[in-house]
C-alpha cells in the first residue's frame, strides 16, 4: 500500500517581488510526500496558479480527494504508466495534477532504480542556465539588485504598463554585459507594444513575454515583432497551443500550470513540430519544485527555474547554482 501525506508550507523571500500582478514576500508551497510498504519516498511541491485562484487549501483538497483513485491504479504499490496515465484522466491541468504526477515520476524511479530522466527519454542532463528574476521596483532598488546580479549572464526584467524601457536601461547601464528579457505579465496592449519594441531592440532585450492579456492574444495578428515573443499566461497545456501559433515564438511551460512532467514533455514535442520554441517556468519554489522542471528545461532555449535564488533558504540536497548554472539535481532530491 503506497501511503501519504500532503503538507502546507511557506517559504520566505530574500525580500518583495513585485510583478505587474502584486507583490509577494512569501511563497507557500503545497507538499506532497508518497511511501510504498518498502519504504521508497516520491516527493513533490506546487506553488499552484494564483491567478486561476488555486490556493494552497485548495490545492490541498484536490490531491487528497483524487490521489486514492490514482493510487488505486498502481499495481502492487509498483508505480507505472498506468498510474501517470489515471493523473492525467482524473484531473485537469494545475497544480494538484502537477503534485501528484511529479511525485509519481519520483517514485517511479526509487522504486526501480531508473533515473526519471531515462524514463523521459533523454539522452542524459547537462548544466542549464537560469534566467535571474528582478522584480519591479524604483530606479534605486532596481540598480541596486542589478549591480546584486552582476554575476548572473542573463537577466528577466519584470515590467507593467508604466515601467518598462527605463527599467531596461537602468540595468543595462548597472549590468552592461547582461543578456536581457523583459516580462510584462500581461500588463501591455498592441499599441504599447509597437511602441516600447523599437527601443527595447535598441538596449538589447532578446525576448518579451507575455505582452498581452491572456484570451486576448488576437492583438498580435499580423504583428512585424522586431523581438520574439513567448507566451507564459496563455499557454497552459497542449490544448493551448493552437491560440499561439503565428502569434508567438516561443511558449512558457510552467508544471503548475499544464499538471506535471508527464504533460510537460507532451506539450514540449507538439510545441516543436509546430516550430514554437521553448522555455520552461517556474510559479516559484524550492529545488524540489525546479527539478522536474530542469528536465524539460533540456529541450529549451530560454531556462526560468530561478525561484531557490529568491528565497532565503532550501531543500536538504538542494539544486547548485553557480552564477545562474544550475547542476542536474541529485537523485536523493527528486528523480
């Protein structure tokens, strides 16, 4: 018999990060723990989709009502396709969806001794580099956290309606030789977006995610974008991916939004054949949070799994990050 426990946690932030949503100074974390009668542990974190309105409660209440029927599938506590596939058929793409089956993919692999990454049909995990995450701020907090991040090659400025290219030069002039991407979450129109694009070109910005509100995606027909875009709030799962095509260049997959790894790498192959291109995200969260993540981040151009960088502490067995270089996580923390 696989037991479990599911766990609310909060995780403090180094300080404020403010995106064009609100400002957040804590993240709670929703945890979700699995252990077979022979004492193989499978282990997974969500932050959830705040803006969806999944709170850590709510999350809570999903994955203890629908893991028995998930467990119900695997035969003889032996974790197997047949339990991803009943995660996926049960619940619908989230946050509970991506606990379950991240757990599932890490007992999976304790339970055989085959690395998750083998399972996901990779020839095998390389060094990644993580984007740095600055949050909005005034012209001092954002040179003083750029000067902060002059370790860090690339950078993803956070951006609204009205901060955008004046935030984009201060950290170029703190932080010169920064590769940069900016991040409206949804806070611009087409208008404000023909606008800012020229001079974002100018400073050096190589990608703007997210420029419009999500279902609103249709102001970008026929747009000559001078940089790419990638869709983050509008690309939730395979399902999603039929909105962004001739809109955007690349799409923002993030596990709490499309339910896990399992979907994750579903979504990351039907995205190439239709010649998106990838990134992986992150809705905050410690290493244990990040690692599925790092798998998919194999296949993508742009990495976003900075959330232990923002936070005060982490896992045991956490994640090494070196100037924004992540390391393969070890198998004593996931996979």
């Amino acid at each position: 018999m696989i037991t479990s426990t599911v766990e609310i946690e909060q995780w403090e932030l180094v300080e404020p990060f403010e995106i064009a949503r609100g400002v957040m100074t804590a993240v709670p974390l929703v945890v979700l723990t699995l252990t077979d009668r022979l004492g193989n542990i499978g282990r997974a974190e969500t932050a959830g989709v705040d803006y969806d309105g999944e709170t850590p409660a709510l999350l809570q209440l999903q994955i203890e009502s629908v893991l028995p029927l998930v467990l119900a599938a695997a035969h003889g506590d032996v974790v197997n396709d047949a339990t991803l596939r009943a995660a996926q058929e049960l619940l619908l793409s989230g946050g509970a969806r991506n606990a379950i089956d991240c757990a599932l993919w890490d007992l999976r692999a304790k339970q055989s001794g085959i690395a998750a990454w083998r399972y996901a049909a990779l020839p095998g995990l390389r060094p990644l580099t993580t984007v740095f995450t600055l949050g909005l701020g005034t012209e001092a907090d954002t040179r003083r956290k750029a000067r902060a991040a002059r370790g860090y090659p690339l950078l993803k400025l956070k951006c609204d309606a009205d901060r955008h290219v004046d935030i984009v030069r201060w950290v170029r002039e703190e932080h010169p030789t920064a590769r940069i991407a900016v991040d409206a979450n949804q806070s611009w129109n087409r208008d404000l977006l023909e606008h800012v694009l020229p001079r974002l070109a100018a400073l050096g910005v190589e990608m703007v995610e997210q420029p419009v509100p999500r279902f609103e995606d249709a102001q970008l027909d026929g747009l000559q974008a001078l940089l790419p875009l990638a869709a983050d709030e509008s690309c939730v799962d395979r399902e999603s991916l039929a909105e962004l095509y001739g809109r955007y260049q690349f799409i923002n997959i993030k596990l709490d939004k499309c339910g896990g790894l399992t979907e994750a790498l579903s979504m990351s192959n039907e995205a190439l054949a239709h010649g998106l291109q990838l990134m992986v995200g992150n809705m905050c969260g410690t290493s244990l949070g990040m690692a599925p993540g790092f798998l998919i981040g194999q296949r993508c151009g742009y990495v976003d799994l900075d959330g232990p960088l923002l936070q005060t502490r982490d896992r045991d067995h956490a994640i090494e990050f070196t100037d924004g270089v992540m390391q393969p996580p070890s198998s004593a923390l996931w996979g």
